[in-house]
C-alpha cells in the first residue's frame, strides 16, 4: 500500500466539513454584525432627525444656526425641504446640489406624517443612510426635514471584524487541518494494520496476529481477524494432519495387499493352507480400507450438516438389548463379562433409532475392543427429563493428558498397539457428531491402567 488512502479520505471528509462549517459560521457572523451596525446606525440617525426636527419646530431665531452647529458637530447632512421641493435649509459636507435622495413618493408619505429611512449611494459611490421626519407647525407639516449620515465609519468597522473574521478563519482552519491530519492518521493506522494483516493472511502467512486492542467496533472487528487467522491455522494444521492420518492408515493395508496379492500371484508359497492365509489377511485388509473409506464418507457428510434424521418416539432399552445380544459372543471370546442394568420407569425418547443403535454399538465395540480381562457394565438410567446411557469397562484405560483429543479424528488410544486393537480412529469422532446432531451430550472419563467411563445423556 504506496500511501494511507483511507486517511486521506477522511481526513478530506472532515476537512471539507470544517471548511463548510467555518464558511457558514462566519457568514452567519458578518450578518449579525452587519444587522448590528445598521440597526444601531438607524437608530442612532432617527434620534439626530428627531432632534433636529424639535429645533425647527421650535420657531426660535437661534434655531437655524443651532440646527447648522449641530449638523456639523454631529457630522451629518441636513436638507430642510418644502412641499414644491424647494430647499430652505442645507448644512453639512454632501453637496447641496445632490437631490437624487429625494424622491415624490417619499416626500408624499412625509407630509402625510410618516417618517422614511432608507441607504442612498451618491454619484461619487459614497453611502450614506437617510432619514426624513416632518416638521410641523400648528396642525399642518410645514416641510420635509431629511438627515443624512455617512456609513463609512461603519463599513470600517465592519471591514475590521471581516478581517478579524478572515484571519480567525485562516488560523481555525490551519488548526483543523493539523487536526484532522493527525485524526486521520491516528483513526486509520489501525485500519491499514488490519489490511496488511489479512493480505499476510490471504498469502498463507496464517501466524498473523493483530495487537490492537480496544472496546470499540475497531478492536473487536481486530478480534475477529485474530479469531479468523487462529481458525484457519487450525484448519491448515488439521488438514494436513488428516491427509498424513489417511495416508498412514492407507498404506499399511494397501502395502499388505501388494504384498501378498505378489506372493499369490508368483505362487510363492508351498501349500494350500498357506495360501489360503495370504488370501484371508487380503481380505482382511480390503475390509479394513472399505470400513475406512465408509467411516470417513459418514463423518464427511456429518461435518457438512447432510445427515438424514428420521426422527420418531425410541425404545432405548430395546436398541440397548439388541447391541449386547451382538457383542456378547465377541465379549466371551476374549473372557470378557458382559452386563447390562436398567434404572428407573422405562419410556422412549425422540430420535433416530438407527443413530442411536450406531452410538451403542460404537461404544461396546470400542470397550470390548480395548478391554482384554474384567469385564464390560452397561447401565441405562431413566430420569423425568432424560435417558443416560453408561458403558464401563476395565480396559487399558486412556491417559489423563490425552483425553481432551479422544474425539479427535484418527486419534487412538494406544498407538503402538494400533493394528492389534483395530479401528480406524474415527469411531469416537463419529459417536460425538451422532450425539450433537440429536441434541445429547457425551462425556468420557478414564484412568489409565483401570479402565474408562462413557457416558451419554439424551433428552426426553
């Protein structure tokens, strides 16, 4: 990744935010102070005229000359204006021959009793603001008395806050750009963490961890990426470790097949009776690779979720009978004593009553398979909410430090005693997706040298 995008990206976002916010705040600003200075300058020019116009309706001698003293002390224009437009009274710096400020319609509403206001802009381009009152005298308005005031101590002011406004801008914009920029970067290093992260983790390089840690949606989304790179690692090593599992538990049969299938075919032995035992370790083995390739096609498809249920009311007890019935001969061979006790009021459950007869049967094959003196009890307890299914035997036992991997695919008890005792290792890992899949639970406890526990639990 040649820059951080993502930042430049926001960063631009936030920016242009800023940028938005500041335009429409000093905006907003200037018209309020705009608003302010007109306000104040009216108001200011409506009390001049108000006092200007109690000096000519006065009446005084004296009061032509205080009006003109007052004009220039005040620093305002005044036009003194008959009903005909005639001009009976001018003081100030606006040039008397200017009379472009004075309008008919105005002049109409003055002597109608009205007062007007209004901004006027002369020939040379200098604004003034404008108000007319009218003089009275008696109870008729004698003339239109106008006072005009210079805007250009208030265009300086206002000139002054823009700039105030403008450098204040610049400098609060300068500020949020820094800002941002480290914003940015700080918000957005995480993300580019978790990009490199999960390109490693995409090119194979599975022991990837993030350090980013937080209580936030980017420290948990860090989680999850650590969570997913654990999981595939997991998945690869598991992989790999059930290819190596096939491969090892294919080649020992398969080399006993070529072998012996060589020693037939080269007619490399010296009588029928041993030829006839090549012949049966052939098809010992080909039934091993069958059941095998069986067992891995059964947990394939359990793993998938493509198990088919056929659920309906289970006699437990009965599939529990029949199983014992099958292993007893297998048990006696070995010297093995095989019982079975029952516990409770008897009632069936719902299941599957061909999964559940594949749970049995795995479990006593398992215990007669890895027990060789003592004997095999199996046990079914009915309680009000569930049906618990016990096998105990006084086997070789499983070590402590192995029992967490027993449901493991291809895992076996005593792997340097593998072919003596059979079994292609996925019995049990079968046994725990059956009891899952129908909503069991299972759990086994063993001591190593004594003998091991199984017990499953299905609910009514």
């Amino acid at each position: 990744m040649k820059s951080n995008i993502i930042g430049f990206k926001l960063g631009l976002v936030v920016t242009s935010v800023f940028l938005i916010v500041l335009l429409f705040l000093g905006v907003a600003i200037d018209r309020m102070f705009s608003s302010f200075y007109y306000n104040e300058m009216r108001t200011e020019t409506e009390e001049l005229a108000s006092h200007f116009t109690v000096m000519a309706e006065s009446r005084d001698t004296t009061s032509e000359q205080m009006m003109r003293t007052f004009a220039e002390f005040s620093n305002v224009s005044i036009f003194n204006i008959l009903r005909d437009s005639r001009v009976t009274l001018h003081s100030g710096a606006h040039d008397s021959a200017d009379r472009s400020f004075i309008h008919a319609a105005d002049l109409e509403r003055i002597f109608s009793g009205t007062s007007v206001s209004f901004l006027y802009k002369d020939p040379a381009g200098h604004r003034y603001f404008v108000t007319g009152q009218p003089i009275t005298g008696g109870n008729t308005i004698r003339s239109a008395l106008y006072v005009m005031s210079s805007t250009k101590s208030m265009e300086q002011s206002l000139a002054s806050v823009r700039d105030i406004l403008l450098v204040s801008g610049m400098a609060a914009f300068a500020l949020a750009l820094g800002i941002t920029w480290i914003m940015a970067r700080v918000l957005s290093r995480p993300l580019v963490q978790m990009q490199k992260a999960t390109r490693n983790i995409a090119a194979g390089e599975l022991e990837t961890r993030l350090t980013i840690s937080g209580n936030d949606e980017i420290g948990f989304l860090a989680g999850a990426i650590n969570d997913l790179a654990v999981d595939l690692q997991r998945y690869r090593d598991t992989r790999q470790e059930f290819l190596a599992n096939i491969s090892h538990e294919l080649r020992t049969p398969i080399t006993y097949l070529q072998g012996y299938a060589k020693v037939v075919k080269e007619e490399l032995y010296e009588t029928d009776e041993e030829k006839n035992l090549y012949l049966d370790i052939i098809d010992q083995e080909a039934h091993r690779i069958q059941h095998l390739v069986d067992d891995l096609f059964e947990l394939a498809k359990m793993e998938e979720g493509r198990i088919p249920l056929n659920l309906e009311e289970v006699d437990l007890q009965q599939i529990v009978d029949q199983a014992v019935r099958k292993l007893d001969l297998s048990a006696k061979e070995k010297g093995l004593m095989l019982t079975v006790s029952y516990s409770g009021q008897a009632s069936q459950i719902p299941g599957d009553s061909k999964r559940m007869e594949q749970i049995v049967m795995n479990l006593l094959e398992n215990a007669v398979r890895y027990t060789d003196g003592g004997g095999i009890h199996v046990r079914l307890d009915f309680a009000a909410d569930a049906a618990v299914f016990i096998v105990q035997d006084t086997g070789i036992g499983i070590p402590e430090e192995e029992l967490p991997y027993i449901f493991d695919r291809f895992y076996r008890v005593e792997k340097s005693r593998s072919r003596q005792y059979g079994g292609t290792g996925l019995g049990l890992s079968i046994v725990k997706k059956l009891v899952e899949v129908l909503g069991g639970t299972i759990a086994i406890t063993s001591t190593l040298g004594e003998g091991t526990r199984c017990e499953v639990a299905f609910k009514k």
